[in-house]
C-alpha cells in the first residue's frame, strides 16, 4: 500500500465499540478483517457509483459525485476506447483496493502510485519534451504530400520503410486533477459495523 496515503477513521462509537472488546480479547484481527471486508466492499461501490463523499479530505462518505470529465479529455480517451466510467479507464486503480488485517487494525488502501492525486487533487507540472515525428517520403526521396491537403506532409506509420524524422520540442504544462474520493466510508457502512462488533462481544462475553 502507498504509505504516503494516509485515510483515518475515526468514528467514536466504533472506537468505544472496539476498546470493549480488547479487554476482553488481545487478538482483534477475526472482528478486523470483517470490518475491512466491509468498507473495500464500499469502496467498490464508490467507483461504481462515480463517487458518494461528504467533502474533499475527508473520509465520510455522502451523496457529492465526482466532477465529470472535461470534454476534450473524453474525446482523446474515446481513442483508447475508454469505458465512460470516471477513475476506471483501465479498472487498475479500482481492482487495487484492499484490506490488510492484523490483531489491532485493518488498513484498506492501494499501492497505485497516481492514486492521491484522484484521492485528494492536485497540480501536476508536465515537462517540456522532445519528440520525433516522422514523415513519408518516395523512393527517390521526395516528400510525400498529403493527397487532400497537398501542402502538408504525409505522416508515416510503423510499416513504412522510406521515411525521414522530425524533431520537435512540446512546451511544459500544468494539468489540474480535482479530487474524486474514493477512499471514504459511508454511514451505512458504520452501522454494519457496529452490528458486527455487538454481536462479536455478545459472542465473546457468553
């Protein structure tokens, strides 16, 4: 998991729910790995749904959706076939959620590098670039013209042997990533879990 994406729940009557039972029993991870059943499961749900969170930064979920893509954004990812689904153009990011239990907690995160800059937002500065760009020509060397536009360059593809290149330089830009939580639980979840904690202590305590 990225451990520089921290998400902290800190619901008080879970946490008073969770103190009686460590004085009855030192191992909690049975109870724990139930809990993080629960919330990846909610979080699942969260990518299904395009978002159910309170506010950016917080872990309570809501009934806020995610911002929509730009249109230009669905235009270039429409080449790519993308699926339409925010946060899920590969599914990478949603089918690495996952809960790790252990006798006193359960961490629920994901070790995708990219996957705080959904979570909380943020600038990104993309570098200026060298590219090399490469065009067609004949066999006696000419430059091939595009046949509807003749005064533009035919590009060249991968199977074409007689070619030339170009370099060309991009400039640097910033892209602006709103924050789409996904890492948020909601109140239907703490319910469930609360159930869950009481009939483990009325186990516990027969």
């Amino acid at each position: 998991m990225n451990e520089n994406m921290t998400i902290i729940v800190n619901d008080a009557s879970v946490q008073q729910l969770l103190q009686q039972i460590k004085g009855k029993v030192s191992n909690l991870k049975p109870i724990m790995q139930v809990i993080g059943e629960i919330i990846r499961t909610s979080v699942d749900e969260n990518f299904e749904q395009g978002g159910r969170y309170s506010s950016a930064g917080s872990w309570e979920g809501g009934s806020n959706k995610w911002e929509p893509l730009k249109a230009s954004t669905i235009k270039a990812k429409r080449k790519s076939r993308f699926p339409g689904n925010i946060l899920k153009d590969t599914g990478r990011l949603a089918a690495s959620i996952e809960a790790k239990a252990t006798r006193d907690q359960v961490k629920i995160g994901t070790n995708v590098v990219y996957a705080a800059i959904h979570q909380f937002g943020g600038t990104l500065d993309i570098p200026a670039r060298q590219r090399d760009i490469a065009f067609r020509r004949t066999k006696s060397g000419a430059t091939m013209k595009q046949k509807n536009h003749p005064n533009l360059w035919m590009f060249a593809g991968k199977k074409h042997k007689n070619v030339f290149f170009m370099q060309t330089m991009s400039k640097a830009y910033k892209i602006t990533i709103p924050a789409r939580p996904f890492l948020v639980v909601q109140n239907q979840d703490l319910d469930q879990i609360k159930e869950h904690l009481l009939n483990y202590i009325a186990d516990i305590t027969k």
